[in-house]
C-alpha cells in the first residue's frame, strides 16, 4: 500500500478500476468500449481506462493522507495478465502449471472482493446496523477518518485479510473454458464473476465461493469464459448420465418383450432420448476432458443473463448490441438494481 508521498515523479492513481484494464481492453472495439447505464438504459461509449471505476474507489483518506490499495491490486493484476494472455492465445487450460492455476484462483476471487457490488452491499449492511442499533460504534478511527472512508477501510482490508481463505474455495473445483461459436456479443459487467446454483438451500441461500454445487463464471475476452464448476455437480452429472442411461435401457427392454413389440414411433424415441444423452455426456466431457467448451447462442443468453442480474449498473461489450439487456429489463425491473445483498 501506498500513501499520498510521491517517491520521485510517481503519484498515487486517483482513478481505480472495478474491472482491470486489461480485461476491459479485451472488450474493445477500436479502442473504445461500448457501455449500457442499466438504470437509465442510456448507451455511450468510453476508452477502457475510463470505464468500470470512480475516483479514488481503492483509496482511503485518512486525516492529510491517502492510503492507496491500489498497488495491491496492480500486482495481483501484473501476475495474472501473462497466464490469462497465454489462456487466449492458445484457447486452452491445459498448459497452466499448478502456479498458473493458483494464479488465476486468486484473480478470480480478487475480482469478487473488489467489484462495485461488494462495497454497495457491505454499505447496505453497515446502513442497517445503524438503523436497528443508532448508537452502535461502527467506527473506532472517527477522530482520522470520516465514517465513509472507515467503511471503505474496512472492506479493503478485508478483502486482502480474507484472500487466501477465499481462493481456497476454488482449488478443488474444476476450471474450464468456454468459447463463444455464435454471433451475439457476451456481455462483461462492473461485477464481472458471476455466479449461479441451481440448487436450492432455504434462507442462507445458495451464492457463495465455497457453497456446494455453485458455478462461477468469469468472462475473460469478447469469445472467451472461464468457468468452475464444483466436483459435488460433476459426480452427480455422472450419476445421472448412467441413470439416464439404465432408464432408457429398461424401457426399451419392456417395450420389446411386450405383445405388441416395438413399433417404428416407440423406436424412434429410444433412439432420440439415446440421442440426448449423448450429446450431455460429450458436453460433460469435453468440461471434464479437454476443460474447453463451446458457447452456443443458449450458453451466451444465460451467461449475459448473470452479467445483467449481477452488475451494479454498468455493461459493456464489442458492440452497441445491448438489445437482450434491455429487454430483460423491461421484463423484469428489479434487475436495475442486481442482485445485491438481502436484509430481513
């Protein structure tokens, strides 16, 4: 960390990124990104150093001083820009070293605990604690630093205390890449891992880095993802394949024995459901496998449908191709507002 003392003609950076740079340059369509203001649906376009980030959102003022964790940042960045350049180049996990691989955990888990929709929802919290309990001592450095920038303390210090705790969640997944094989533009947000669970797990729910069965999802370029998904799903994709599999079998068995035998139409659906199955299990194993998947126009609506729900309030993407997002807005409103923390 830095503070505000200049060492020869260095200066603190006063703007920070919520996504780094160079993920953003990825992005870029002749230099310049094209981004959707999902509360007002207004559309503009900015260099990628001027987008997803705001002034000092790394830094923290304390008293005369500034004390930057952007340097921080910037190195974790510095390390995984190579590993993620080779990942693109070659299209491919397979060549990453053990190192590479825990390189690219903690970027990952990095870019969680820094997005604009981790600090809105620690504020929500701390908002709260205030309502219910006003004489609460949330801040022990009143006397150096205003409540908004203890909070903003606060959380970086956290992130950075908690960093290999939380990428531990991710080493026993398995990492894989996708690769878009359609035409529409994947869309990249200010809250850019993303994550799903199709399970449900009641009032604790079911988002977190180390909740069983959760996906992770982080767009790395405009073609390419780079996905987790948890070993607990994997052995039950198995599971359900070979019970796919027997059902199939058994009904085909039934029908043949019967006395009216197998007719063309009860062949003909074996033979699809047969059909189906397949194509999950090579799906499966091309994840397992060769850690590389293609996304198709049904992978990259359900990927951009995370990003929409999960930002903060920006997107962006090669082209001006927001029309889905909007749409998904308009359909369902609550979406300006993503997925933030719920208070009850």
């Amino acid at each position: 960390m830095k503070t505000n003392e200049k060492k020869g003609n260095q200066k603190l950076p006063r703007y920070n990124h919520y996504v780094p740079r160079f993920i953003l340059d990825n992005f870029a369509n002749s230099g310049m990104l094209s981004i959707l203001d999902k509360r007002t649906q207004k559309q503009f376009k900015l260099a990628p150093y001027r987008a997803m980030g705001e002034k000092d959102f790394n830094n923290v003022r304390i008293g005369e001083h500034i004390l930057s964790f952007e340097e921080k940042f910037s190195y974790l960045e510095d390390l995984a820009a190579p590993v993620i350049s080779r990942v693109l180049q070659q299209k491919s996990l397979t060549s990453l070293s053990p190192m590479d691989q825990a390189t690219l955990n903690m970027f990952v888990v990095v870019q969680y605990l820094r997005s604009k929709r981790r600090r809105l929802d620690h504020a929500a919290v701390v908002t709260e604690i205030k309502k219910r309990w006003p004489d609460a001592d949330i801040n022990p450095l009143k006397e150096t630093m205003v409540d908004e920038e203890f909070e903003k303390f606060f959380s970086l210090n956290f992130a950075f205390s908690k960093l290999e705790e939380l990428a531990s969640a991710l080493v026993p997944k398995h990492s894989f890449l996708m690769i878009k094989d359609c035409k529409e533009e994947l869309y990249i947000s200010d809250n850019p891992m993303v994550m799903h669970n199709s399970k449900q797990y009641g009032p604790y729910g079911n988002i977190g880095l180390a909740v069983p069965r959760v996906e992770i999802y982080y767009p790395l370029s405009r073609e390419m993802v780079l996905g987790y998904m948890c070993p607990l799903s994997m052995k039950e994709t198995e599971e359900a394949h070979v019970s796919a599999d027997n059902q199939v079998n058994s009904l085909f068995s039934r029908m043949f024995m019967s006395p009216r035998g197998l007719s063309v139409t009860d062949r003909l659906a074996i033979e699809k459901s047969r059909a189906e199955i397949q194509r999950a299990r090579s799906y499966y194993a091309m994840i397992k496998n060769e850690k590389v998947v293609p996304i198709n126009s049904d992978n990259l609506l359900f990927l951009n449908s995370l990003q929409v729900l999960s930002s903060a309030r920006y997107l962006a993407c090669h082209t001006d191709n927001f029309a889905f997002a909007i749409k998904a807005i308009s359909e369902r409103p609550h979406w300006k507002e993503g997925l933030g923390v719920k208070i009850s």
